[in-house]
C-alpha cells in the first residue's frame, strides 16, 4: 500500500493521500484529495454551478486482489447527483461516479493505475463545468450498474405504443423468477392490457413449480411531456420510488395506480393459504428531448421490482423494498438492426433455396443483420449428424426429421424475423411465371449445390420475379463460389458455370479447386448406400461462408452493381486460412436458340463475343478466325462456348479465305480437355468476313465435314456485318 499511496502522491492533481482504517475489511481504503480545475467565473468562488468544489474528496478502495481486480471510487455523500454519469447507489451512501466507457480492470490493465487517475481528474473537470454529456451523442441514460435483475421488454413496441396512443398508464402480463441471491429474471409478455384499472382483473397473479416462474403485474407510466432532468437513482424502498418518479412528474400518476396495483396483489394473496405473489413491477417511461444513445427513440425506460410487503392490516407497506432492474429489449427484427448498425437499411426478402451446411448458415449470418426476411425451401430432413456443421442444433428426438427448411424456419422466427418454410423439392415447383415465389421477394439464393437443381432453374423457369443467386463450396471449403445472374436473367447461372470452368483453367489460383481436386474422403453416418457425408469440420465450412455471406450482404443491401452484368465472386481460403475475394463481371451471353435442323441451344459467353470481333478487326481487309472452346451440357443440348485459342502459326489469311492451320494444335486441345477433366474442349471455329458477306456454300460445307467426323454438334461461327451469326448447314 505504500508504494501505492506514493504512486498517488506523484499524480498532479492529488494535493494530499492517505490510508483509511478499515476494520474488519479486506479492502485497503485510501482517501485523496483532488485540485479540480473550475471554470474561471467559478474560481473565486471555489464551487462551480454544478456543486463541485475546488477540492475534492475522492476515496479509492483496493481489494486484496489488486492489481488483478481494479479499485473502486467514491466521492462524498453529498456529491450533487443530479448529474449523468453517476451510478444507482442507496441514499446516505458515497456517490460512485462512472469515469470510464470501459471497465476499471480493463483501463487499469491497459494504463495503469494513472490510466484510471487520468479519467476521474477528466470526470471531475466535465462535472465541474457540467460537460459529462455531449447531446450531440444523444441523451445519456440513467446508470444502471449492477442492477438487481433484468426485465426482458419488447421496447420497441413499447416506445411505438407510448408516442403513438400517448397513453399514461399500460398494465401487462410479467413472468420472472428469482435466482439464489435475489436476481431477478422477468418479461413482460404480449401486447398491453390496457390502461384502466379494470384490466388488472385480466392477470391471475401464481406460482407455477413446473418453471419456477411467477405471474404478475407490471405498470408501465409515461410523461408526455419533454424532461431533461438528470438525477442518480438511489431508490430501495417503494416510497423512495414514489418520490424519484416526482422528477420527471410521474409521481401523481404512480401513487394513484399503485393503490388498485396492490389491491390485485393482496386480493391474489388472501385467497390463498400460502404467499403467491412476491413482488410487481414498475415500468418509468421518460420522455426526454431528444434520442437516448444507441436507441432511434426519445423514450428512456427505468424498470424496477417491488418486493410486496403487506402489513396486518392487508396493505401494502411504502417501505417495501425497491429494487433497480435492467430493461433489455426482447429479439426482434429492430433490435437487430441497431445492434448491427443497419437501422437505416429497408428489408430485403430473400428465398433461400437449401439450408444445409452452406444455405443454412448463410442464412443465419443474414438473417443477424435484421435486414432480411426469408422464404426457404428444402424438403431433406435433419439428421444427428447435420450438428456437426449446420447452423441450426437439434438433438430433441421429437424434433428430428422435421425439415431443414422448418427447422431453420423456427430459428429464424425466434430472432423475430418473418420467415416461412416449404418443404418441398424445389423442382417441384409449378415452373410458370410466379414459380410459387413471395412477390415481394428481392433475391432467390439456391445454396443446393445441385446440378439438377441447376438444370431446373436454367432450363425450366423461364421468368423468376427476383434476381437469382446461387452459392457452392469447392475442395472442402478452400473455395467459394458466388454467382449473380444479370439483368432479364442474362447472363444466366449455367453461363457463369461455364465461365468458372473456363477460369479455373486459365487461372492457376483456382485450378486446383476447380479441376485437381478429387473430392473428399466419405464417413458413412448410418445403413445403406446412401448414409454418407463429407468429412469436413464445421470451421472449415465457416470460415468461407461468413466471407461469402458478408458479399451476399453487400449485393443485397445496396444493389449498386452493373446489373447488365451478371458477377462471380470467388472467395478463396488460403493455407494460413486468410480469405481473398475475387470478382469477375461476365457480360451478357449471345444466345442461338435451338432449331429443327440443329437441336442445340449455343451460348456464346458475352467477353469471347467481344473477343472475337477485336481478333476480327486485327486484320482489316483480312479473314481472321480462330478455334472454339467449350462446354457441352447432354442433358439440357446447350453448348457453351468459353474459350478462345488463336490461330496456329501455319494458318492462312486472305481477303476472301480463311484456312485454319493444324500446327501443335491438337496437341493443345488435348491438353485442354485432359487438364479440365472433359469439361471443356474443342467444340468448333470461328471467323470473319471483312466485307459483311452472309455464310458461304464453303463455309457450310467445312462445317458438314467437320461434323460428320464428331459425335457432339459442331459450333461455326462468323463475324459478319458487325455481328456474330451461327453458320448452320
């Protein structure tokens, strides 16, 4: 202690230390004398218009555990409390003031002992020059530290219902329960009783021993009119409630109430044998002149417990013992939104197709925000081992086999999101123009990683009222692909695979993701063929997704993207789990539907389109072309074109031919093919006619030839004109 009172002794604004006997305490205190620094008009007088003198007493205890626990501070009993920044204490008690945003132990740790002299010398010059608060942040709330209890309150509701019924008095349903040391845990439930008298007889005040919670009721009394008054809470007994609520003129109101309150509470307990009833609750509503900090509302609210004590006479006693408890808003769609920082974001509805591992806590991280309501759709059950990776836990057996979709849709209803489920394969969906989506969803999401699924989205919804995003991971979560369709559905999502098929080939980050990876060992999880999982960690899947959520995040929120374009992001988790995002813009696809005399459907991706006219006009006055890669999809006769590979060097370049030389060329088509598994290959040529001629009986011939000789269709294609056609035979 010594050494600790010379510590204080050396800070400047300490004039004088010493050491208190404590008897009987493990607590070392030591009382010092403070310099405050008033504002000159004050000096002379050596007390500021707040009451703080020019010296001050300011006595810090030390617990036998400092420095590992820091000291605690107290000013003198009769420290002015009608100042913010002062915590709830007894009446007759030393007044702790609040000197810091963060606690005393972590300040303490962070700057020492000094650190925690430097904001109580800061505290006592703002008190002084009454400068504690600054309404530019808001208006600071009461202190509520180490309150007796928690209230759990739908305070938005509250706070909407009190400015816009501008009603005094509310009456509501309260459960709690009280832990071993007096703490109490209550909520007040549902929607307000209303606000006569009358409405007390709608509770049925008891004890109920299956949940240890009471029933009781709980008054909730508001002033309409603006107060900026400040004032410490120091109450402990029901009539110093009465005589705090005086300060912000509810006092009246609460004297008037409380009588027909405590009627419902001695009635209730006089019908029966044993006390069924402890306490009540009292709700203060503030209205002050302008918004608290961190909340979009003006109303302030103080809860507290009354411990009923009734004397021989069935009355409620005024000294009954009071209790400060802190009001904390229930789970709700606003609650969210400021606890994110996202209030000012209007909601967006998403339909989320699948919600396993990937869609499920995509949509959880989303669905945090507050900003997003959901649609999901996913007809597979939930299984035991779905815990080891999925957003959701469930091991109630009763529950079990319920959906993905209905489970997750419980969750999210708990956060106070709206959401709904259908389980339900997706593809059963009738594909015409609603496709059974909420009108007024903004995004669909599918997260199945299904190719049919895929297949069905591309090929058989021709109208989606949304923009379509889809979502997959990629060698065991190293990689995670996001894609977003572009404007009236082009490019499509089946482009933009064909893109990433093209990009993992010619991008040396992401071909072994893509191409090299050989899928992952499978843990078989129960009988029969079908019973297997990819074993992977639930880090490993988390990692990728809060990453690829938080782009999803921003797509959806701000919608400022080219929306002309369709993207693909790739978020890629490196060897030291680092993420990197990458995104690629894909322009719109030039689309030859199928014919009678041709089957197949040809998409040729919007940057070869543009690629091929600038190789066009390299050689002006000059036939230029090239050979074609692609990507063939069987099932749905579609042909995508990818990939460009130049001229070999022994091709020919005339004004009116064009002749494709062969040099090392199949030796690189080969490579191709091999090195992306027969995904993507030759699938035919390109060239130009310089002078806009349509198609040549040559050109059709060449393409006859070519085709007899394969068993998948060739693509010709010609830039002519100042566009790309498709040669058919």
């Amino acid at each position: 202690m010594e050494d600790i009172l010379t510590e204080l002794l050396r800070y400047p604004a300490i004039v004088d230390a010493k050491i208190i006997d404590m008897p009987d305490s493990d607590w070392t205190c030591i009382e010092t004398t403070w310099f405050t620094v008033l504002p000159n008009k004050y000096k002379a007088k050596g007390v500021s218009s707040t009451g703080v003198h020019e010296t001050e007493i300011v006595t810090l205890g030390f617990p036998v555990s400092y420095p590992a626990h820091a000291p605690s501070i107290r000013l003198r009993t009769d420290f002015p409390i009608n100042l913010p920044h002062i915590d709830p204490h007894q009446k007759g008690e030393a007044v702790p003031p609040c000197v810091s945003e963060v606690p005393l132990s972590e300040l303490l740790h962070s700057l020492g002992l000094f650190g925690i002299l430097n904001a109580i010398e800061e505290w006592l010059k703002n008190a002084a020059s009454n400068e504690l608060h600054d309404p530019a942040q808001g208006w600071e709330p009461i202190r509520r530290t180490d309150a007796n209890g928690i209230l759990i309150v739908n305070a938005f509701d509250l706070r909407q219902q009190i400015t816009k019924h501008r009603k005094s008095v509310n009456y509501f349903r309260t459960r709690y329960t009280k832990i071993s040391n007096g703490f109490c845990f209550g909520g007040m439930h549902g929607d307000s009783l209303g606000s006569d008298n009358n409405s007390l007889m709608k509770i049925r005040p008891g004890y109920s021993a299956n949940d240890n919670f009471s029933l009781t009721p709980a008054i909730v009394i508001a002033n309409q009119e603006s107060c900026e008054v400040y004032q410490a809470d120091r109450v402990g007994t029901f009539e110093e409630l009465i005589s705090f609520a005086k300060y912000f003129s509810l006092n009246d109101l609460l004297k008037v109430r409380y009588k027909y309150l405590t009627k419902k509470i001695v009635r209730s307990n006089h019908n029966h044998h044993d006390k069924i009833v402890d306490d009540f609750f009292v709700v203060l509503a503030i209205k002050r002149p302008y918004s608290i900090i961190g909340i979009d509302s003006d109303i302030e609210l103080l809860a507290y417990r009354v411990e009923a004590k009734i004397n021989q006479d069935g009355k409620l006693q005024l000294n009954s013992p009071c209790y400060p408890i802190q009001v904390q808003d229930i789970c709700t769609q606003e609650m969210l939104k400021s606890v994110s920082g996202t209030k000012n974001i209007p909601n967006t509805m998403v339909t989320s197709i699948g919600c396993g591992s990937l869609g499920g806590k995509i949509a959880m991280h989303l669905a945090k925000t507050g900003n997003y309501s959901f649609q999901l759709i996913d007809n597979d059950y939930f299984s035991m081992h779905n815990n080891a990776r999925q957003a959701i836990i469930e091991t109630d057996i009763s529950r079990l086999y319920q959906s993905k979709a209905e489970l997750l849709n419980a969750e999210l209803k708990q956060l106070g999101l709206r959401s709904s489920a259908l389980s339900i394969d997706v593809r059963q969906l009738n594909p015409s123009k609603d496709f059974n989506v909420k009108r007024e969803t903004g995004y669909i999401l599918d997260s199945t990683a299904s190719l049919a699924v895929r297949h069905f989205l591309s090929h058989r919804v021709s109208h989606l009222p949304a923009t379509l995003i889809q979502t997959y991971l990629l060698n065991r979560s190293r990689l995670g692909v996001i894609i977003r369709e572009g404007h009236d559905r082009n490019p499509r999502i089946d482009d933009m695979n064909a893109y990433v098929y093209q990009l993992g080939l010619d991008n040396e980050d992401y071909y072994q993701s893509i191409y090299q990876y050989s899928g992952p060992e499978a843990l078989q999880f129960g009988d029969g063929c079908g019973s297997f999982t990819t074993q992977m960690t639930d880090i490993d899947i988390a990692i990728p997704t809060a990453s690829m959520a938080a782009s999803l995040n921003k797509i959806m929120v701000t919608s400022n993207y080219d929306k002309h374009n369709g993207e693909v992001l790739l978020t890629h988790v490196h060897e030291n789990y680092s993420v990197s995002v990458e995104n690629f813009l894909v322009k719109e696809t030039v689309v030859f539907p199928a014919l009678d005399t041709y089957p197949w459907e040809v998409r040729v991706l919007g940057h070869i389109a543009k690629r091929i006219k600038q190789d066009a006009d390299a050689y002006p006055g000059l036939e230029n072309g090239g050979v074609l890669i692609g990507h063939y999809n069987n099932f749905s006769k579609t042909v995508y074109v990818t990939g460009l590979k130049s001229a070999p060097e022994d091709t020919q370049r005339k004004a009116t031919r064009f002749i494709l030389g062969s040099k090392g060329l199949k030796k690189e088509l080969t490579g191709i093919a091999h090195q992306s598994g027969g995904q993507l290959s030759f699938i035919g040529t390109w060239h130009s006619h310089p002078n806009g001629e349509p198609p040549s009986k040559l050109d059709k011939d060449t393409l006859h030839n070519l085709q007899e000789n394969a068993e998948l269709p060739i693509v010709m294609l010609l830039q002519t004109g100042g566009r790309l056609q498709r040669i058919i035979e």
